[in-house]
C-alpha cells in the first residue's frame, strides 16, 4: 500500500513568517495525527483527527499552530508565527480506526522544520 | 510529570550481545502498549506489539507488567543493523493518541 504522503521535506523560514505543512494518509485510515519531534525527544501529539473531526488538540498551542482535515483525508497543519522553539520534525501519521489493525501508526517521512 | 519514561543510554555493546531496555508509564489506563524503533533522520516505525503474557519476534523479547507499570525489551545477539532509537509508546481507552517516550538510543557496535 502507498504511504503517508508529506510535503514540504525540509522548510527553512525566519521567526514571525508562517509555514504550511501538508500530509495526505493512506487510503481508507481515518484517523491522522500530527505530532511534533524536537531534537532528541520522543514525538509529541499536536492533533488527532478522525475523519474530518477533532478528537485530541489539547497540546496545541492554539494561539499560533492551526490544522484543518476538512474532507477527512488530507490535512494541513500551519504555525503563524514561527517561533525559534517551533524548530523541529513533523510528523504525519494515520491508522485504522477499528480492528486489529487499529494499533499501528504509519507515519510519513516528516517536515523538517528549521527558524532562524 | 512525563507520561512514558524511558532510560536515554546510550547503550553502546558489541555484535553478539543481549541489550534490555525498561520503560515506565504513569497512566494506570493504559491499554495497548508498543515498541517502535527510529533510525536516524528518519520516522518511527513499529518494531511489536507488547501483550500481557509476553511476545516474542525473532531476536526481540518484549513484556508488560501491569502491576508495576513497565514494559520492556530484550535483543538477543544484537546485529549492527539494530543501532536506532527505540521508543516504548502507550496508548490510553481505544481511540485515544499514542503517547511516545523519549526514546532509548541503541549503538551497535563491530
């Protein structure tokens, strides 16, 4: 099956200017989530959609980070404005809702994000 | 308080050896528990599932203990190819996110 489709692969912007990161998932997974990776950290979950629903935002700094899935399939995640602390990989990942499948989380190879 | 604790190492053994890593997790809830493996500049990618009686994947060995709310995971004879990061994740009632440790680097060394 094809994978979770990210762009752009890298992004180098100045703090203040907005980026757009997008990601389409695999075919029929309903849920997507996108999660944040510092340098040397675990991944962090920003936002989790199932459908074109919100399940989970509740680690998303609202004031600057916006995300929308708005035909529950793709999705775009934005910052506006950047700040030096958003530099960082993000990742895409989507999965099963149901099933036992519903446990795996594929992810796409990731936006990394640079501010200067 | 970090909801998944794990050891950062890093571990650095040589080719042939038994590596084991811990994790803790704070969430009593927990239901579904994973170890998904990183190379560098790249994205996670599950290495196994964890059940409650204990699974087994070739060389891997991994086990849950609800009791004391650690899971853990056993290399046998580690190949330089198993040099990566791996990352103990939880996940809490079904349908909830996953929940990412900060990861235990692994070098394998000849």
């Amino acid at each position: 099956e094809a994978g979770v489709a990210q762009s752009p692969r890298y992004k180098i912007i100045e703090k203040r200017q907005s980026v757009a990161f997008w990601c389409n998932p695999i075919s029929g997974h309903a849920t997507l989530y996108w999660y944040q990776q510092i340098l040397g950290q675990g991944p962090k979950l920003l936002i989790q959609f199932q459908n074109n629903g919100v399940v989970d935002d509740s680690q998303l700094p609202k004031d600057r980070f916006s995300a929308e899935r708005l035909k529950g399939v793709d999705s775009t995640l934005k910052i506006q404005p950047a700040k030096l602390e958003d530099s960082a990989v993000y990742l895409c990942a989507s999965s099963w809702t149901r099933g036992p499948r519903a446990g795996k989380l594929f992810f796409g190879s990731g936006t990394q994000l640079s501010v200067l | 308080r970090k909801e998944v604790e794990q050891d950062p190492g890093p571990f650095n053994v040589p080719e042939g050896a038994t590596v084991a890593f811990n994790c803790t997790y704070s969430n009593s809830a927990s239901q579904s528990f994973f170890w998904y493996r990183q190379d560098c500049r790249k994205e996670p990618k599950l290495l196994m599932s964890v059940y409650s009686s204990g699974n087994e994947d070739g060389r891997f060995t991994a086990q849950l203990n609800r009791a004391s709310q650690y899971i853990s995971l056993l290399i046998r004879d580690s190949k330089l190819s198993d040099s990566a990061t791996y990352l103990c994740v939880e996940r809490g009632n079904y349908g909830q996110n996953f929940v990412f440790g900060p990861g235990t680097r692994l070098s394998v060394l000849p």
